[in-house]
C-alpha cells in the first residue's frame, strides 16, 4: 500500500513536488517535518474486508488516528419532483459514503452535479424501506458496479499497453504496483438500512446481475442500543468514520408476532447440518435472502459456459445445442417433447441461468414501520507532530511514525519517548446526525432515546439533518427538541419545506431552447421556488429561525481540518434564460428557421392539405408525450425510457416506465397530474432492463392514493413478461403500493406456433373495453433480453399503436403491426453504428424507419437514443396521395418521422407541423453536439 503526496515545489526548497511513502503516517510525518501543505491523495485502499467489524484492528486504528483529510458532507438532493428524497454525500480523500433517501432521480443527480462515486463503498438508507425512499438504490448499485468494472477495466489496459511498448514494471515503480495492487483487490459495497432492505434488493435477482462485486446488506432489524443495553461503542466503523445506528419505531406500530417457517423449505438440508444452532425464522429467512444477494453480485457464472444435460431435463425457454458427427457444437432445431410427438431423450447442451434467476420466490414478509436514523463521527484525530521536540528527545527519523501511531520509542541515552510528548493536543472526532421521521408518530421514539444523553456519542455532534414528512416540522414535541439541542444546528429537508426548484438545469435549459423553436411541442418542465412539492407555501413553515435552516443543494459542512459551514457551496436557483445565453447553439441562424417553420405550419393552404391527407386517421387528437427518451442510463439532457399516450375517449396508456417517470410526469403535467393519474388505464413494459421498468411501483403508488379518493373501484391493467408481474407481486409484500388493484396479465407464448415468436393476443371482452379502453393487445418475443416483448395496443376506433421497447428489427413485429396508426420504435444507434447495434441487439435509425415502412404505419416517432449523440435525420414532405391507393401505398405517401425529446408533447394529427420544425432542431444540435453533448459522457 503506498501513498502519493503532494504539494507546491517551491514549499520544499528542492525540485521534488511529490513523495510516495509506504504509509500514511509516514506521509503525514514528512509533510509535518518539511511544512509541506496538506493535500494529500490516496493511492491505495487503507479498507480490509475482513476487518469490518468493530473494534479496527491495531493497524487501522492507528491509520485512523493519523488520519488528517479533508472531511465534509455536501447535500446533493433536497425534495422536489425530481428527486423526491433528500441525499448527501460523505467526502474523505480516500473514500466517498453515500447516505440518505436513495430516491429515483437520485443518480441523475449526481451526474448533473458532477459528482463522481467510483469511491463509494458504503451507502447508509435512511427512513422506512419503501420505493420513495429507495426507489433509485438499485440504479445506483449499477452505476457504481459498472463503474468499478470499467475503472479495473481502463487499469487492466494500461499495463497491458506498457507490456506492448516494452516498458518494464519495476518493483519501485510505485504506479504501476499500485495499478497492479487495485487489480487485484476485489471492489466492495456495503449497503445499511433497516428491515426489508436486503429483500428489496433481492427482488431485483431477475434482472440485477454483476460478477465481481460482493455486495454485503447490513439489515438492522433490531436496536442496537435498547433502554436496558446502553452501549456507546459505535455499531460500525472504518478507517474513516464511526457510525451509530438509529432504528425508530413508529408508536403507533402494532406488535409483530414472527411467523413460524421451515428453513429447509427454502435452503436445503445443506445449510441445516445439526454443527450450528438452529436459526430463527427471521434468522433464516434473512440467510436465504443475503445468499441470494450473493449470487447477484458475486458468482462465478459466466454466460458462454454450456452444461450438459438431456432433451427432456431442459427448462425452457432456453437455447439448446447438441453436438454433431464430427463433436462441433451447433443450435438444436428439432422437436421438442411438449410438442406432442414422441421426441428420444438425448444428450443436449444448454446455457445455465444466472443462479439468482433460479430462486423461484423468496421468503414472505410484510411491510416496516422501522426509520433509519444515524450518528456519524469522525475518529479523534492526533495532534501536530513536534518534529523539534522529537529531535531534541533524540528519536530516530525512522521512528517518527511509531510515535504518529500512538506507540512509545526509545530516545537519547535510552529515554523513553511517548507520543504525548511530541504530539499536539488530540482533536476529538467530530460529525452529525441525520433522523428521518416520516410522520408524528415516530417523534416520542426518537426524543426519548438514550444517545442524546451519552455525552461519549454525543461530543462533537455539530450537526442533525431533518428528514420530515409532511407536517411533522410544525409539531410543538419537535420544536421542544429542536430547542433543547440549540448548540447543535438544525438542517431541515422535507417535503413542505424544500422549495420544488427545478433540479436538473441541464435538460431544463435544453427544453428552454427547443420551446424557443417550437412552443407548441416543447414547454419549460413545471417548477415553483415558493412552493414545495406539497403545494406548501414555503413561508409558511413555522420552525424556530434561531434554531433551524431549510436544506439547500449543495450546501457544505466541513468538519476537518476544521469545522466549517460553506454556504458559498449552494446551487442557486438556475437562470434558464441566462443559461441558454450563455451557451452555444440558438444563434439567429436557427431563430431565423423558426419563424419560416412557425409561418409555414400556419399557412392555412398547408393546413387545409394536412385534414384531406389525414382524413382517413382515427384519433388524431391523441397526444404522445415522451417522458424518458435515453438508453440504458439517465444523463443530463435525456431521462430513460418512458413514453405516455393519451387518448381522448379512451384513456393514458404508458409505454414502459423508467426510474422517476413520476418525477418526469410532474415536470410535464404539474397541477394537472392527479387528472392524468385517474385517467390511467394501462402500463405496458417491454422487458426487465433496469431503464425500462424501475418507475413503475411509484407510478402504480401515485395512481393508487389518487384513484382511491376518486374512484376506489377503478382498475388499472398491467401487461409484461410473467416475471415482471412477479416482481410487482413480490414486492407488494414490502409496501402497499396497490398491487390487489392492479389487472396484472403476464404475456403468454402460443407453443407449437407457426407465426414463430408471436404470443397470444389478450382480447378484451366488452366490459373490459368499457374500464380499460381497449379492444385487444397483440404482442411478439424479439430479440434483445430474456422476455423482451414488442407489442401492438389496437383501440375500438381502428387506432393501432406498435411499440417496439428494445430490441433488433423483427419480422413478427413487422406482422402483427401491420397497419398501426403510430410506430414508436427504439433508435438506439446511428447507421454508421449498425455493428454496435447488432452486437448489443438494438437497432438503427434506418432500421427503425424501414419496420414502420414494412409496417404500413402512418407515423413514426422515434426514441430511446444512446447518450452519446442526438441527431435528426433529415425528411421529405409528401402530400400526393391518390384517392385508389392503398393502405400501404397511403402509408409511403404520408410518412410523417418525427425524433422524441424529453418533455415533448405532440399530438397525432400535429406530426406534419412538428416535421416542420426538423431543419431547425438539426441546426441546433449541429452546433451543440460538440460543445454540450460530448462533455456529458
């Protein structure tokens, strides 16, 4: 382990700017003895697994006394449509903890304030274990997994290029050990939170996998410090932090009597071997579940790897391969036994599922009224070394670090020298709290707990951080508390205090332009900076002002070298209008396209060509909103995948559901959300990619409290893949979101089936028409994933709409869509991208344009663009379409191609005006693509 130390050159009288020692104390020495400044950059990991839990071990324990980093916590969410929790993170030099409501929205965050988490480790959940407070954990989990993969990745390439170009790695090569070193330690996440944590995660088991990543879920589903056990010894620690779990019960919480359940039942007499003592049915299930995390994260399954079976033994769906004559592997194509003919039992090869997709169900358990709460500390740190006293005492340079380290050494004449006698006074560890009460009934649980009265927990608390829930700020028990602990200050984010400002400045300034080129398609995403999400006057709110502050993004608590609030760190509210000054691309050359556009589509010859073209088009007033229209990852300027259409008459279908397609839902809608909730009829999702689906339990939630109050019989129809409705049901056990209310259909394969991957229509019987809207859904397997559906919504009007969710151009999609009104197709990859596109099973933009074309469909909109570029093919306008021709012959002629963005609202009959507007949205992004876009990957 070595660290790199850095400082100005100037300070040293030498030309050395930088030193590589073996250890920090050795670093901290030098910089001591040569008055070097501190600014110090880890290069190593000082973090052991195996030494996780409490007390350190005699070496980290001391690395935690010398430890001398930079120390502050910075808000990076505070409520608002966006991000509907409040999210923080935890910065030491060497190390990075995320603690808080891990929300949706909350990774989008963190990439619009450019706010890196390779470094993370450790994520502390606070609150109850819902989808509001950890609807965005999972993102998160992927995104700092596959940053640690490409991180290894990207370090793995450059020892191999050194090897090409020749260049000898030398054992006192410090940067090429240390590359060496970080390839080899396997990275870690430790994720903390209360009850049903881990089973949250495992829900996921189907659709969440990454090898290399051990996951550990530290669940707390029992008070550490109960009021007959004081204990101030802290529950976890590392090189960096102490910390003290908080887990408050509601009062109003009824008792929970644990229900009796066989181990064996779920983890085989294996695990039950008579060696340990019997396990609880808590204990146990919670086993079964942290096993399973297990196989998500950390197996050795690898995907090409093929196992040998018998025809009859083969779970399907799967891809069978047999060997021939001459042992050469090759796709099985002959009958199967289910096929009703007599079929021999031959050896096969097949592909083994990822282990986590094998567990068919997972223990039940039902929802927590248990809020996480925690204490955070720093460790004391040492003192200054007296470099001067430990020369005059006779101490050896060498053993200077002895000393740092808190052990006796020996000076002149055999003295003995302790640390007390060359070290500064000790500076005590200093931190913060962070409660989270969602509402009033929580507030006596946490007033009355034993570590506000342990002067050990509590010395060097500066800090609380409120989490709140609506109301709960005004109640007289909490501001009685608030005032009690008025050395300590009150930082308070919840959701009637936290204005609902516009989070995401960066697709806020992007829809400012394009409303500039096109105000009737694009429209500025809602926001007030006086009022909170829950329509609550900010004003109003009745905290005690000495006491109290609201939370503010960006806002900075330094707490070593010394403690420190940075106020100047605060994200103002943005100037959208100033912003799009300030940047490049809305020049008068594309203003200039506009108004011609804006004349055209008001030329009333133009208009009177579009009512005779389009006579023949049924609902012309439905209208396509396009919430999520990015691949694979939230970025700056596109959210994932999520489409809504409206359909007067008939109702709101939408077309799958990405994280915070409810936040994307309350930018476009505001005020007149609840009335597009109630209206909700249907929610298709293509397949279980974590881009296309994780919005959906908090939509359902959303659409669940509002239809309650209006209309308590109402259903809502949900179609997919049978393990998405089984992850829906799965996890209803955590949370009453509205699962009993929901017509969730699972799409069902026709076997013996000619028409190849074509499923079984769902037609729907007269009375389902009248509740749901619709007459039949049509839907085909296609390739991209396990499950990936395309699915074609046919309407009582004649109105068809084909969705293709992910995946490569399809033959049978191009069948049971024939004649859709409107294609919204995927157009992940540009053409010159078309072996990307095959090899990650997406498709083109050409490709898409050509199914809608084979198709017949009379429009098409398409989406789900890879971040990495925005561009807008260039179309032809056609109003020549004779009276004789036919349905596909009227499609070609009236090919309307229009390219989704966020927030963009048209309607079926304005497809021809928004074409209008293309050559001035392609000057825009033309002057853009460079400048914005490129600096967002």
């Amino acid at each position: 382990m070595t660290y790199r130390f850095y400082c100005n050159s100037d300070l040293t009288g030498t030309d050395q700017a930088s030193l590589v020692t073996n250890s920090l104390d050795e670093c901290v020495t030098l910089c001591d003895s040569l008055n070097w400044t501190e600014n110090r950059r880890d290069v190593g990991s000082v973090w052991n697994e195996k030494e996780q839990q409490c007390p350190l071990s005699a070496e980290l324990a001391a690395q935690a006394y010398g430890n001398r980093m930079l120390n502050f916590i910075q808000i990076v969410t505070i409520p608002t449509a966006d991000t509907r929790g409040n999210c923080f993170l935890l910065h030491f030099d060497n190390k990075r903890y995320v603690f808080g409501n891990i929300s949706e929205g909350t990774q989008r965050a963190f990439v619009q304030r450019s706010i890196g988490i390779q470094k993370v480790e450790d994520v502390f959940l606070t609150g109850v274990v819902n989808w509001q407070n950890a609807g965005g954990l999972l993102g998160v989990i992927l995104t700092i997994a596959d940053t640690l993969a490409g991180k290894v990745e990207n370090l793995r390439a450059n020892l191999e290029e050194k090897k090409k170009r020749g260049v000898k790695v030398h054992s006192n090569d410090a940067e090429s050990n240390d590359a060496e070193s970080n390839l080899n330690a396997t990275p870690r996440l430790r994720i903390h939170g209360g009850k049903n944590m881990a089973q949250l995660l495992a829900t996921a088991r189907r659709f969440v996998f990454r090898k290399g990543l051990p996951l550990t879920a530290h669940e707390i589903r029992d008070d550490p410090r109960p009021a007959k056990q004081q204990s101030s010894e802290p529950d976890w620690q590392d090189v960096n932090i102490r910390v003290w779990y908080m887990p408050i019960q509601s009062a109003a919480a009824p008792s929970n009597n644990p229900r009796k359940r066989s181990l064996e039942e779920f983890i085989g007499d294996s695990d039950v071997d008579g060696q340990h003592e019997p396990l609880s049915d808590k204990e146990g299930d919670l086993k079964l579940v942290k096993t399973i995390l297990n196989m998500m994260f950390d197996s050795g399954w690898k995907m090409d790897a093929l196992h040998e079976t018998t025809l009859h033994q083969v779970k399907l769906p799967a891809k069978i391969f047999v060997r021939d004559k001459n042992g050469h592997i090759q796709v099985y194509k002959g009958p199967m036994p289910e096929d009703g003919e007599e079929v021999a039992d031959i050896p096969v090869l097949t592909r083994e599922p990822w282990p986590g997709a094998t567990v068919q169900s997972l223990p039940r358990t039902e929802p927590s009224n248990q809020s996480m709460c925690y204490i955070v500390k720093n460790h004391d740190r040492r003192g200054k070394f007296n470099v001067k006293a430990a020369e005059e005492y006779g101490v050896p340079k060498i053993n200077f670090k002895n000393l740092t380290r808190g052990e006796k050494v020996e000076g002149k004449d055999g003295m003995v020298v302790t640390p007390e006698m060359v070290l500064g006074e000790t500076v005590p560890g200093s931190g913060f709290a962070i409660i989270n009460l969602p509402d009033s009934s929580y507030i006596d649980p946490l007033v009355y707990r034993t570590e506000w009265s342990d002067d050990n927990i509590m010395k060097g608390v500066y800090v609380i951080f409120w989490q709140l829930g609506r109301g709960v700020g005004n109640e007289p028990r909490l501001q009685e508390f608030m005032q009690k602990m008025s050395k300590v200050k009150h930082i308070v984010s919840s959701v009637d205090a936290c204005p609902n400002r516009i989070s995401l400045e960066s697709v806020a300034a992007q829809a400012f332009k394009l409303r500039c080129i096109d105000p009737d398609r694009f429209h500025l995403p809602t926001y007030n900076n006086r009022l909170s999400i829950s329509n609550t006057p900010i004003a109003d709110i009745s905290y005690t002002p000495s006491v109290y502050e609201g939370g503010k993004v960006g806002k900075m608590v330094q707490f070593s070298p010394y403690y420190l609030h940075q106020d100047d760190k605060v994200v103002p509210f943005p100037d959208i209008e100033k912003m799009v000054r300030e940047s490049q691309g809305l020049n008068n050359q594309v203003l200039e396209m506009a108004v011609q556009a804006r004349a055209k589509v008001s030329d009333p010859e133009f208009l009177a060509k579009i009512e005779k073209v389009e006579s023949d088009i049924p609902n012309r007033d439905a209208e396509v909103i396009t919430l999520g229209t990015g691949s694979a990852l939230p970025s700056k300027y596109r959210n994932v995948s999520a489409t809504l259409v409206c359909v007067p008459g008939y109702g709101n279908y939408l077309f799958d559901c990405g994280e915070n397609t409810l936040g994307q839902l309350s930018r476009v809608f505001g005020d007149g959300l609840p009335e597009i909730l109630r209206d909700l009829k249907c929610i298709w999702i293509s397949h279980l990619h974590a881009d296309h689906h994780l919005g959906t339990a908090s939509v359902i939630r959303a659409w669940h409290e509002e239809t309650s109050k209006s209309n308590p019989s109402a259903k809502l129809f949900i179609a997919s893949h049978h393990n998405m409705i089984e992850w829906l049901r799965e996890y209803a056990d955590i949370e009453n979101y509205g699962f009993d209310r929901l017509v969730a259909t699972p799409v069902i394969h026709i076997k013996n089936n000619s028409m190849g991957q074509i499923c079984q229509p769902r037609v729907f019987s007269e009375d389902e028409t009248a509740m749901f809207g619709l007459e039949r859904i049509d839907s085909c397997f296609v390739q991209h994933c396990f499950g990936a559906l395309a699915t074609v919504f046919t309407f009582p009007s004649g109105f068809k709409i084909a969705y293709s969710g992910d995946c490569r151009p399809s033959e049978d999609f191009v069948e049971i869509g024939k004649g859709a009104t409107l294609l919204i197709h995927e157009s992940t990859f540009e053409d010159e991208l078309l072996g990307d596109a095959i090899a990650k099973k997406h498709s083109t933009m050409s490709e898409a344009i050509d199914v809608g074309r084979r198709m017949g469909a009379r429009r098409i909109l398409l989406t789900h663009f890879s971040q990495r570029y925005q561009k807008i093919p260039t179309m032809e306008e056609n109003f020549e379409i004779r009276p004789d021709a036919k349905d596909d012959e009227k499609a070609q002629l009236d090919e309307v191609i229009l390219v989704a963005f966020d927030y963009m609202r048209v309607k079926l009959g304005d497809f021809r005006k928004a074409q209008a507007f293309l050559p001035a949205l392609q000057k825009l992004f033309e002057e853009v693509e460079t400048d914005e876009l490129e600096i967002d990957e």
